[in-house]
C-alpha cells in the first residue's frame, strides 16, 4: 500500500520549528538557515492545506491543527531514529546533559574520562547551569536535578539520596574521624540555608542547642575549596566530595549523616530512546549506585 507520507526534511524542520517556537533556533539545532527551515514548513503547510503555525509579535504559536499534528509526529521520529541506531555497531552520537552545577562540577567531569574510554564514540554536552532545561523541547536529552523535598513531576531515576556528613582536611585533623562533641570546637561551614549543623547534632545525639547555626551560607565551590585548605569543618553532601576523598585531599570526620535533599535523572516523557542516552544513563547509574545504599559512602 502506497503511504501518503510528506517530505521527511519537511517533517524534521516543523518538528523542530514546532517544539521551540521559533524558527530561528530550529534552524541553530539542525544547522540550516533561518529561510530554509521557513521554506519547508510554509510547504508542509501548503501541502497538508492547514496552517500549522501563526505569527505573532514576538514570534510564532503552533495553532491547535500545528498542535494537535507535533503530537503525532514526535512519536513517529523516534521511532524511526530508534530503529536506525538499533542497527549500529556501536551507541554513537551527540548528547546533551543539563545538570546542576556542583554535580557536574564534582562529579560528573572528573568521571567523564571512564566514560569515554568505554564509549568513545559519544560525544558529552555537559550545561552546567541553575536554569532548568526544558526537556521535553529538546533543550537537553537529560538532567540532572536536585530536589530538597516531595517527587519529581517527570520520569526519573534516583541517582543519590545526598546525604551530608561533616569534612576536613587531613591538616586540620590529622587522627581522622574524632567525637561529634570535638568536632564542634571547628569552625562550621555549611552551603545551604536550612540549619543543617543543627540537624545534624540531634542526629549525633547532642541536641541542636549545642550550637549557634552558622549563619554564612557559602556558596559549595567556596565551601568545598575553604575546607581543602583546612579553614574548617564542611557539612557536605557526599557524591560531591567523594573524589576529593579518593585524593586525599578530605577526610570524613564522623559517621553520622543527615538526609538534605536528593539528585535525580530527568528523561521526560519520551523516555531514554537513543542507544547513547541509554548507555549514558546506565553508565551514571553504574557510577551513583553507593550513594543510593546506606554505608557505602565516602
């Protein structure tokens, strides 16, 4: 049976004009002019009878047929494109991982040389960034992200329940772990806003009027440079440290710990389709795996 199919540069010019909005940044993602991306959708239009895009002052909105028409095709690209790679050798391509940046700073860089010894054929785009990248739009493949509390209203993977336990440098307390009541002759550090100091007495069994909570919140960068150079003693979340201890350059000063928030890996509603999204994300499961098991922490 002959299928009624339209041009497939066509379908990719719309689905990327449809998911941002905007034809300049679809023609920025597939690496074509602004008129080109314009000329196929203005000939799908014209092909299908419907007008799929209206113009405003400050850009372009899909109207409902536009809508209604992005929702099926989406589907059917990735289709497609997870049977293409089904068929590759090996996972190869390029992806985008958006992530919070302390996570990407103290743990995903420092890893991302085992990644690409395993699969070198992919290619990391790490953004580093505060801002929350809009997945579903393509803005990202994947994200990491940090929740203090409740779920994340996406699918996702746990990657680390973050727990914090107290740091310092081997110069500032030589014998390693020493009593809850010693440690608070330090000065605290803390990176966060909450009273983490004193949750984390009463989790020590000290009780939380032992001590004043710092009321400097540093930012975890400083923090986590300010400790290494034994300014004190760092309440810190654990997978963004573990390095610095692999190194030597940190010892963890007591057992105790407290929860603060958790990290997650956000994939949208898509799901992980591509064979390099899928081989990323076992890879960091791989690589969180002791941050989500209670004792296994640096």
């Amino acid at each position: 049976m002959s299928r009624k199919l339209p041009p497939l540069n066509a379908l990719r010019a719309f689905e990327a004009a449809g998911r941002h909005e905007s034809f300049t940044r679809a023609a920025e993602e597939l690496g074509v002019s602004h008129s080109a991306i314009s000329r196929h959708v203005r000939g799908l239009e014209h092909r299908l009878g419907a007008q799929l895009f209206r113009d405003l002052p400050r850009g372009l909105q899909l109207t409902p047929d536009g809508k209604a028409y992005l929702a099926r095709i989406i589907p059917a690209l990735d289709v497609i494109s997870e049977a293409t790679e089904e068929l590759e050798e090996a996972p190869a391509g390029q992806i985008t991982v958006s992530s919070e940046t302390l996570f990407a700073q103290r743990f995903l860089i420092p890893r991302l040389p085992d990644f690409y010894r395993t699969y070198p054929e992919i290619e990391v785009r790490l953004d580093a960034s505060q801002n929350l990248a809009d997945i579903e739009r393509y803005e990202a493949d994947i994200a990491v992200r940090f929740l203090i509390s409740g779920e994340v209203d996406a699918p996702s993977d746990l990657l680390s329940n973050a727990p914090l336990y107290p740091y310092a440098a081997p110069s500032l307390i030589p014998e390693g772990a020493v009593s809850p009541d010693d440690l608070l002759q330090f000065r605290l550090l803390k990176d966060r806003g909450r009273n983490v100091w004193q949750q984390w007495c009463e989790a020590a069994g000290l009780g939380a009027d032992r001590i004043a909570e710092p009321r400097w919140r540093m930012r975890s960068t400083l923090a986590i440079e300010a400790v290494i150079h034994g300014h004190g003693v760092y309440l810190g979340s654990a997978e963004c440290v573990e390095m610095e201890c692999r190194l030597g350059r940190l010892i963890r000063c007591s057992d105790v710990s407290i929860r603060s928030g958790s990290y997650h890996l956000v994939y949208g509603s898509r799901g992980v389709r591509r064979k390099a999204l899928r081989q990323f994300r076992r890879w960091l499961l791989e690589q969180t795996e002791p941050f989500r098991e209670a004792g296994v922490l640096a």
